[in-house]
C-alpha cells in the first residue's frame, strides 16, 4: 500500500488540529503539526525551539529554514513512512515548494473555511491542557472543573498567543501569506473545499469525504 498524504488547510481556529486527531485514528497516519512541534521545541529549549519563540509570540512565521528542518526531521521518522496529515504546514508557497522539491507528493488538500468573526470568538475561548494537548473552549465545550483537563488533570489554559492582539496578527498573516496556497493547490486538481461551521462531526464526515473515504 503507497503512503497516504494529506494536508490540512486553514487559518487558525478552523479546527485543523481537532479534525486531525480523529481523523489519523480513521485512517491509521500520523498527524505533523508544525505548531506542536514547535511549541515542544520551545519547551526542551533546543536551539531551533529558542529561533522560533519571537516569531510565535508575535503571531509571525517561523523562518522557513527553522520550520523545515523539524519537518525533514519529523517525516524521516519511522511512523511517518504509511502517510501523514500535515496540519499547519505548509504555510507560505515557498513551504510547499519545499515539499515538492523534496518529491513528496500529496494526495489531496482540505481547504477548511471558517468566518473571520467565528475565528475569533473560537481562538479567544480556545483552552489547552498543557500536558496532552487536549483542547476545550470556555463556552462550547468547558473541562468539567475549571482549569483541569478532563483526559489527563493537566493543567488547561489560554494559549499565550491566542490572545487577542497576536489572534489579529495570526489572521493577517495568514491572509497575506497562506490563503495563496488555496489557489496554488486548486489549480493542481487536489484541492477540496469544506465548510468548517457545524459540528466537529458533521466537519469530520465532510473532511472524510474530501478525502475520498
Ligand atoms: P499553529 O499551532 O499552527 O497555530 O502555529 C502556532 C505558531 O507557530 C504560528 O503562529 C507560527 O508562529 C508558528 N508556525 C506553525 N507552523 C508554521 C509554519 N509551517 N511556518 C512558519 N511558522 C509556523
């Protein structure tokens, strides 16, 4: 069986990392988030991790040479060899360029949409356990004791920049930056469009579907 390789399309708060925790379950892959590996890079303190921190902070991107050597290490990885969801990456057309230089051929893009307003009020009640990631929002879909995650009694808090200022920086860079890859991936046949309001399941069916499962 070839490996299977996707990538997840959106901006921030569409609900990329959410889908992909289901769906790599689904599909037996493992999901790439440039985001996770980044943050954990930061903890550890490693040199790539102390490059970024600024960059994140401010709700810029990471240069792309930092960014590319956690991906290169990431995918050279044993459990990365039947196929991955990459969710937030590539996130410039030089990141796509990079993949395809590299050879690796992406079966198919899911464009997940979500109205700017939504992404906001998303981003602003996002939670995160700190420990296993798991996400929660204030309104929608608290911890069942404040501040605690339900899966692991990790510590669930505000990702430093899902506060408001760095929200409206994320947003803008991705409309300057990412949204060209829409048009980049359409005009190569692969990309499907779904929209990210609804459930997370009615969203998780359609994103399948896109998928072509
Ligand atoms: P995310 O968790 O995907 O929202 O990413 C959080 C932050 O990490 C972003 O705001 C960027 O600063 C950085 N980041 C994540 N992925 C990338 C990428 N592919 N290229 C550059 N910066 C990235």
């Amino acid at each position: 069986m070839s490996a299977r390789r996707f990538i997840l399309l959106g901006p921030p708060g569409a609900g990329k990392g959410t889908q992909s925790a289901r769906l790599i379950e689904a599909l037996g892959i493992v999901q790439i988030s440039t985001g996770d590996l980044l943050r954990a890079a930061r903890k550890a303190g490693t040199e790539l991790g102390r490059k970024a921190q600024s960059f994140m902070d401010a709700g810029q991107l990471v240069p792309d040479e930092v960014v590319l050597s956690l991906v290169e290490e990431r995918l050279s990885r044993e459990d990365a060899r039947n196929g991955y969801i990459l969710d937030g990456f590539p996130r410039n057309i030089a990141q796509a360029g990079a993949l395809d230089s590299r050879g690796i051929v992406v079966e198919r893009v899911v464009n997940v949409s979500v109205p700017v307003l939504s992404l906001v009020e998303r981003l602003a009640g996002r939670r995160v356990c700190q420990s296993c990631g798991a996400t929660y929002h204030l309104v929608n879909q608290a911890p069942r004791e404040s501040g605690v995650c339900d899966q692991c009694g990790g510590v669930v808090a505000q990702r430093k920049d899902d506060d408001a200022a760095v929200v409206e920086s994320r947003l803008r860079v991705y409309e300057s930056e990412t949204a060209p890859l829409i048009g980049f991936y359409r005009a190569r046949g692969i990309l499907r469009d779904v929209d990210g309001l609804g459930t997370t399941e009615s969203v998780y069916q359609a994103v399948l579907a896109a998928l072509g499962n």
